[in-house]
C-alpha cells in the first residue's frame, strides 16, 4: 500500500511504525473471510481491510477521528484471525493500537460513552473494586429492565448467583516444588481472573509444583495493562505493564526465573508485546527481558513431563481464545496436552471465529458480541461434548453464560488428571456457570 506521511511525520516513532504496516499491506481481502465482525456485519469497513483504509486517511492526514472512523475502529475485536490469515505478514494489533491511542487523544467522544470507559477503566483491572462492583450489579438485576443502555444492561448480566471465597494463593509468596526441581517460574494471577474465578490459579501452582516447578507470586505484579491498552488509554495501560516489569525483573535478578506464566492468554499477548510497547522507554530493556521469557501456561507444560494418562472416555470440546491462536500463534499445545491426560477432545467447526468476549467488547458492543456468542454456542454444543475447556477466563465467561455445559480451564482438566481435585465447575451444579467471587 502506497502511503505518503510527511517527512516532519515519520519522525515521530508511532506513524514511522504505522507507516510501517500500512506499507505491508497489499489489499489482498484474504482478511476479510476470517473477521468476525465482517462476518456478522457484511460492510467493508467492518473488515480488517476497510478498517486499515480509515485508519491511513486519519493518520496521513493528521485529522481528528470523526464518529464513522471511531464507530468501525470500536466494533474491532482485536481478534487478530486476521494476522493469521494474512500472506503479508501486515502486523495489524500493532497499527490498531495505534489507532485507538490516536482516538483517545483527539476524539472527545458522547458523554455516555466517555463514562462507561473511566468506569471501565477504573473497576476491571482492580480486583477489590471489581468485586464491590459485582455485588452492586447483583443487588441491581430486579431492576436491569428499566435501563436504557444496552450496555449498562451487559454489565447486570455479569452478576453472580453464589460467591466462593478469595484465595490467599494470590497472595505475593513463593511455593516450594512437590517434585524434583526443574524450573523456578513467576506466575502471573492477573486481576479480572482473580475477581472471577480462584480455580484456575490455584490448578496452575498445584499442576506447575507437582511437575517440579518452584512457582513465585512476584511482589509488586498486577494487571498487564491490556483492559487499558485495547482502549487506547496508553498511560494507564504502561504504568501498569511498567509495575510488573519491575516486580519480575527484580526476580530474574535475584533468585532468576525460566519462566514467567501466564494462564490467561489474553495477559499473555500484551506481555509478550512489552519490548514492543516500551521500545522508545528508559525500561525497554527490561521490557525486552520479560518478553522474552513470558510463557502461556501451555507453553511450560509443553517442556515438562506431563504424565500419560490413561483414556477417560470424557469428551471435551476445546475453545481456541484468539488470543492464544492469533495473538501468540499457539494452536496445539493445549489440544495434545488434553489428548496426553487422556481426555478426547473435539474441536467445533470455524474455530479461528471469536466467540465475542474479547476483553471488554461484550460490555461495550453487546449486539455484536451476542451474535458470534450464539454462535460459538451452536458449534460447540453440536459437539455433545462433556465438557468445555478454554484458555482465557473471558472466553469461559461468555460461554458459560449461554450453555449448560460446564466449562474449565484447560489447566484446571490436567490438573484433575494428575492428581488434583476435580474442578468445582464439574462437581457443583451452582458453578456449571461461571461464578464472581467477592470480599469474604
């Protein structure tokens, strides 16, 4: 693709990156045939494509967002099927990030809007305040109803019907391996997972100390930044990163880590991008560091000597998070790590399509987001499977609110095979939904 930025422009880092990938880009339209929203919505600008058009003419053109530019930009999911697509190699997360930084600078957006996002923005990526926000939803689902907002009514449905205890696991603190030391890992609990569901930390230490690994919760460490950064609020998403690149490295430097391990895949592909996002800062580094060694958890277990498991005549239909198939390009570790415990897994058809979750979008386009729900649904439950397992708890939340088919992480299963409980989603009715946590 032709572009034609100013000389003044292109030294400025972020259009040089920009210009970068639009120059990559040959307006093939392979795109096109994997994009969710292009699926649903059949308008070229609700492809990757279009969106790449709209975002040239703002950035070449140095012009404030206009509200046709800011609405196809919004109902992008980041899925990134369409990196996977691509012959080009057009590093479109990049330049849509880009892009969303951009609008959040110049675009003064409807005050509605401007409000849902600081609320967002201020709640999410806090555990204690997500919870207190849950209870408050809760108390207010009699009344959902009677809202106006269609998204104010998304986040009522988030609600819980029952709230398990919060996990001391979570806690800064270091666990000693059950079994010959291999590797000394951070894990990383994140902050919505912990507001949303323990099981899944505590399946990764024990999994992770069984099969040898000194697991360390790193002082300091916290939300990845991505809930920001996917909403173009740049400073609050690299303070963020920027805590944790500071509470890992000082690991590495002292006792040293293998690894650093991330469960929820959606963590996993903004950390990987840290020496990306901080390429031009004093942390780079550092930055560059922790990039190098940020793991999904899959990826660990890969390394290590899962026991073969005998077959168990249990069918599980395996969700692919996008951001663990597109984002980090991971696709059959956790498929054969399933088949290696002994599960039969299954895989639903157009598996590369997002199921709509996408961090904050189903709050923020709930009609889209609902459509490519139903359908995920559909494909997955024409299955018959036993069980659902995902790798990302955003995934196993909006599935989980439209089925009655337990869904677990994957971590949780292998966990469960090797010796572990079995996971509380498979053995108490009350959790086959996905349940929030609270305070005690």
């Amino acid at each position: 693709m032709q572009t034609n930025f100013t000389p003044e422009q292109l030294t400025e880092p972020r259009i040089q990156r920009a210009n970068e990938i639009l120059r990559s880009c040959v307006h093939c339209g392979f795109c096109t045939a994997t994009c969710p929203t292009y699926q649903v919505l059949g308008d070229e600008l609700d492809s990757p494509r279009g969106r790449i058009y709209l975002i040239k003419d703002m950035l070449e053109n140095n012009r404030d967002p206009d509200a046709k530019t800011v609405k196809h930009i919004d109902r992008c999911l980041s899925c990134l099927a369409c990196m996977t697509t691509c012959p080009s190699g057009v590093h479109y997360m990049h330049l849509v990030d880009e892009a969303r930084a951009y609008i959040e600078e110049r675009y003064k957006r409807p005050l509605s809007d401007r409000l849902l996002r600081w609320v967002l923005a201020r709640i999410l990526p806090h555990p204690t305040r997500f919870r207190i926000a849950l209870l408050g939803a809760k108390i207010g689902r009699p009344f959902a109803r009677f809202l106006p907002d269609q998204r104010l009514r998304a986040m009522i449905a988030m609600a819980p019907k029952s709230i398990p205890p919060v996990s001391r696991n979570d806690d800064p603190q270091s666990f000693a391996p059950t079994a010959p030391k291999k590797m000394r890992v951070a894990l990383m609990t994140g902050c919505a997972q912990k507001a949303l569901n323990t099981d899944i930390n505590d399946a990764t230490i024990r999994l992770l100390r069984r099969l040898g690994c000194e697991v360390v919760v790193a002082n300091g460490a916290g939300c990845c930044g991505a809930l920001t950064h996917h909403m173009g609020r740049t400073d609050e998403s690299h303070a963020s990163a920027a805590r944790n690149i500071r509470a890992w490295t000082a690991e590495i430097d002292g006792d040293g880590l293998d690894a650093i391990v991330i469960n929820t895949s959606g963590c996993g592909t903004t950390v990987k991008d840290y020496g990306h996002m901080f390429r031009n800062d004093p942390l780079a580094a550092d930055a560059a560091r922790v990039s190098a060694i940020a793991k999904d958890v899959s990826e660990v277990l890969m390394k290590l000597d899962l026991p073969e498991g005998e077959t168990k005549g249990t069918k599980v239909a395996y969700h692919a998070a996008c951001s663990l198939q597109h984002g980090q390009q991971i696709k059959t570790f956790p498929k054969d790590l399933l088949k290696r415990a002994g599960f039969t897994v299954l895989e639903p058809a157009d598996p590369h399509l997002c199921c709509g979750s996408a961090g904050t979008y189903n709050l923020m386009q709930p009609e889209i987001s609902g459509k490519l729900k139903e359908r995920k649904i559909r494909t997955l439950e024409k299955l018959t499977p036993d069980i659902i397992a995902a790798g990302n708890i955003g995934c196993m939340m909006q599935i989980g609110s439209g089925t009655e088919v337990p869904i677990v992480h994957t971590v949780e299963l292998l966990d469960w095979a090797t010796g572990g409980p079995q996971p509380p989603a498979l053995t108490d009715p009350a959790k086959r939904r996905p349940e929030i946590p609270i305070l005690r």
